[in-house]
C-alpha cells in the first residue's frame, strides 16, 4: 500500500513539473477597440484572465491596443492573412470581402439581443458564417453582445429627411448604405480617430456604440443633439477571431476553454451593457447634450431605404441573398412567438 502511494504521488509530481515546464501557448490578439473603454474594453482586460485562470496558465491571450500591431480597422483582415493570430471585433470590420458579413454584426431595424442570438446558434447564423469566414482562414468564436445603440451625434437638430443631405458622417455597417440613399457621406473609423475627425471638421456627425461608450470618447464636446433609437443596430455582436490554422493547431481542450470564456464574456457584456446606461445618459444630460428621439417620419423613411437595400444587395451578391433568406426566415417564423408573449 505505501510502496502504492509513493508511486502515484510520484507520478503526480513528475507531471506537475513537467506541466511546470511546458512553456505556455501564447496567442497575440490585435484588438479593434481600446482596452479602457467601457463595456467592449472590459472583455479585452478580463477575457485573458478567464483563460489563463481556468487553463492553469498553458494558454495565454495576449492583447494589444489598436495600432500597436496593426491598424484598428484591419484586425480582421490581418488575422486572415496570417499578420496576426487573432483579433477582437466584429464581422462589419470584415465586410470589405463580402458584404454578408455584415449579417453577422448586425442588422438594421433587425431584432433585440435574444432573438438575433437564437438565429445565430438555433437558426443556422453561425454555422455560415463558419462556413464563410473559413475560406478566408479564419474562425471566428461569438464573444460578445450588446443591447440597442445610440442613432448618432450631431452639431444641430435634423427637423427633415433633407437636413441629412451633405452631411460627412461616421457610420457603421449596412446602416452606412442606408444613410448613403439620403446624401450622407460615410466612413467607416475605428474609436480613436472618430473625434479627432469631428473636431477637425472632416466628419460633421458620427455614431458608435452605446451612451456608456460614446461618453469616455467625447463627441457630446463637439455635438450635442444625441438621437435614438439606434434603428440600425438594435443588436450587436462581437467575435473573437483566431487564425484558422492557429485554431486547427490548439488541443481540443484549449479550444473548449477559449469558446466557455466567450460565453461567459457574452453574459457579462450583455448585463454590462444594459447596466450602464442610464448614468451615463444622466451624465451626458448635465453636461448640455440634447436627447432626441426620431420623428416617425424620418424612422419610415430610414426602414423603406432599407427594404431598398436589401433588393439591391440581395440581386447583386448570391452570399447576402442566402444569409438574408436564412435570417428572414427563422424572423417570419419567430413572430407568432414575439406577438403572442412579448410585452
């Protein structure tokens, strides 16, 4: 029995000291958004510490604020060319490949937090996307979500339709396009160069995220009419990208542990982002800024333009057309479940 004992607790040792020695996997992730911003920096602090918490340290994340590897607009496109082995952001950063990816980051005037989550891993969602991003080499993992954002910044009240026409405007996604059908020139800027823009004159306007996020940034110092609702992002997913042959060459339980603190980060994103709100909203308030709401009107016209622009890409690009369809789809047949039990 003793000679027993002795035996396994030498095995144990044996194999504590060589997991000791064993030097960790260390995955450089090329972050879109700044570490101290609110909400979305908060998993690119905390999701390194799940991992290497429930990894033992054999697996390390190792994130880098926007520009220290690559640009914060080209994360994704460096994952895919094998510059970087991952990236945090979202699928509209890839969207230059193909326009369907858009689908994957959000959609406008598209559903809140729980259904576009059902589409995503109950109605197919995910599975193209897998699918699509694969045939660039990469694979992406859904980190993160959050709730409706703000509609955008701007320097005066818009009364009219018109009054968009002319303006120079940061604008996200699908939602660009549609803002593009009344006149508005837009661009495509990650966080860090979005007020510098502002204040130089070379935006007249802007959106970015949720008020909690926008506040740190300080676009309400150069506009002060805030309008809601964020018709074209009433959900928003995140990803963490991983080259896929940095993804195919992880033990599977590394992959296991990098998917369970995604989901964990996606619950924490999700409570953060409708926590936050109201204090920076109040915030915002006492320092001069204007919340608007959207006239009727204009909400119409902005989800007609949309409906256009779904025909159009849909006649142009087989991929949005598919991803549009499926999308659709699982909307049609959620609705008898959103008008019957939703309040």
């Amino acid at each position: 029995m003793i000679r027993t004992i002795i035996a396994v607790m030498t095995g144990w040792m044996l194999a504590l000291a060589c997991a000791a020695a064993a030097e960790p996997i260390v995955i450089d992730v090329a972050s879109t958004f700044p570490g101290n911003m609110p909400v979305l920096g908060e998993v690119s602090r905390g999701l390194p510490s799940k991992i290497a918490r429930a990894s033992g340290g054999e697996l390390v994340l190792k994130f880098h604020e926007p520009g220290k590897l690559v640009p914060g607009a080209e994360t994704v496109n460096a994952v895919s060319r094998g510059t970087v082995a991952a990236a945090w952001a979202g699928a509209g950063w890839f969207a230059g490949k193909d326009s369907a990816f858009n689908m994957f980051s959000s959609v406008p005037f598209g559903p809140g937090m729980g259904e576009y989550m059902a589409w995503l891993y109950r109605g197919g969602g995910l599975e193209t996307a897998r699918e699509m991003f694969a045939k660039y080499n990469v694979h992406n993992i859904p980190c993160g979500m959050i709730p409706p954002e703000a509609s955008g910044w701007f320097r005066k009240e818009i009364r009219r339709i018109d009054d968009l026409k002319g303006l120079k405007m940061r604008f996200f996604g699908l939602g660009a396009r549609v803002m593009q059908k009344f006149g508005v020139i837009t661009q495509q800027l990650p966080p860090g160069e979005i007020l510098p823009a502002l204040k130089s004159g070379a935006l007249d306007a802007t959106e970015f995220s949720l008020p909690a996020m926008d506040l740190p940034l300080g676009f309400h110092t150069v506009a002060k009419y805030y309008y809601f609702p964020g018709w074209h992002q009433q959900a928003t997913l995140f990803d963490l990208y991983i080259n896929k042959t940095v993804w195919d060459g992880l033990p599977d339980r590394h992959k296991a542990l990098i998917e369970i603190a995604c989901g964990d980060a996606m619950r924490d994103m999700i409570a953060d982002g409708e926590a936050a709100q109201w204090k920076a909203l109040k915030e915002m308030q006492a320092q001069g800024v204007v919340l608007k709401r959207w006239p009727a009107e204009i909400l119409v016209a902005f989800e007609d333009a949309w409906k256009e622009l779904i025909a159009e890409e849909s006649a142009k690009n087989p991929n949005f057309k598919r991803v549009f369809e499926s999308y659709e789809r699982f909307r049609d047949n959620y609705a008898i479940w959103r008008r019957f039990n939703l309040l």
